[in-house]
C-alpha cells in the first residue's frame, strides 16, 4: 500500500468511524477564499508548494479544497480540486490560529498575484457560481463566507487588494 492510498484508508476509517459519515460529509459551515499569489497554477504546483511549505502535512495534497484557474496552467475559469476535495477532508489553507476554519471550512484558491492584478471577469464569475453552490449544498450563511486575511487571527493580505469583497458580497446575498 502506498503512502497515499494508506492515508486515504486511515482518513476515511477515522472519518467514519469517529465522526459518522453523514456528519463528516455534511461538515461544512464556512468558506475562505485564498489567492494563490503566483502567476499561473496547476494542481501538481500547488501540491509542490505545499510539500514545500507545510512538509509536516500528514496530507499529502493541495491545501485547499478547489483552485480556480486564471488561463495559465489551469483553464480561465476551470475549477480543478484533488483526493482532499473528494474525502472531504479537512482544509490546510489558513493557520492553527483558526483550525476550526481548517476543519470546517471550504478552501477555495484563485490562481493569481491579487496583490499586483485586478481578478479577471470569468474567474470572479467561476468564484461566485461555485461559492453559491457551496452555501445553498451545506447550508452556509453569507457572513460566515470570507477572504483569508479577514479573519480574525490571520497576518496576510491574502486573497490581495485587488479582490472584489463588496462585488462578492452583492452576488452571493
Ligand atoms: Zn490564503
């Protein structure tokens, strides 16, 4: 058994066992919203970056639960997610300051420097389409959707200053 099918079957046995199935699928009661502040972005670079960054990461995938693509890498618009999105495991995308946001929160990264570039149209519009998805499939109120540098306890300008909070907030309310 390889590493990462071992962790699969440990993960989704400690799921199921400890929390029950239902509950572990149905979880979800926030979303943060990342920018990956690199140019371009695919799963497998993202999934370096993480390997780089959190290297004591017992899950070996991308820290978050989906990557919105800008063209380059991933398709303008393309939502892409890996095993972590699809065992609805737990997010690794903000600090321990916040778990309850790690294990309780949809993860979703806009590939992109936010911080040097406005966010294309169709990428916003891929952003709010699933982000409404999410609220109306787990339940999530509109207040309990942010940018990760909005929460309390978080020192980053993630997701940059050029994400369009109060457009977000009109299209999701
Ligand atoms: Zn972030």
């Amino acid at each position: 058994m390889n590493r990462r099918k071992f962790l699969v079957t440990s993960t989704l046995a400690l799921g199921v066992t400890a929390l029950g199935g239902v509950y572990w699928k149905t979880r979800w009661r926030y979303i943060v919203i990342h920018h990956s502040a690199g140019s371009h972005g695919t799963i497998e670079l993202l999934q370096e970056v993480h390997r780089q960054r959190q290297a004591g990461d017992p899950v070996d995938a991308i820290p978050y639960h989906y990557v919105i693509g800008n063209g380059n890498g991933l398709g303008l618009g393309e939502v892409a997610s890996d095993w972590r999105q699809r065992f609805d495991i737990w997010g690794a995308h903000v600090s321990g300051n916040n778990s309850g946001r790690n294990f309780l929160g949809i993860g979703i990264c806009l590939v992109g420097n936010l911080e040097e570039k406005a966010l294309p149209p169709k990428q916003f519009q891929a952003l709010v389409e699933l982000t409404r998805k999410m609220m109306s499939k787990y339940g999530i109120p509109p207040e309990n959707v942010a940018g990760h540098g909005k929460i309390d306890g978080e020192a980053t300008k993630c997701p940059g200053r050029y994400f369009p909070f109060e457009e977000l907030e009109r299209a999701i309310s």
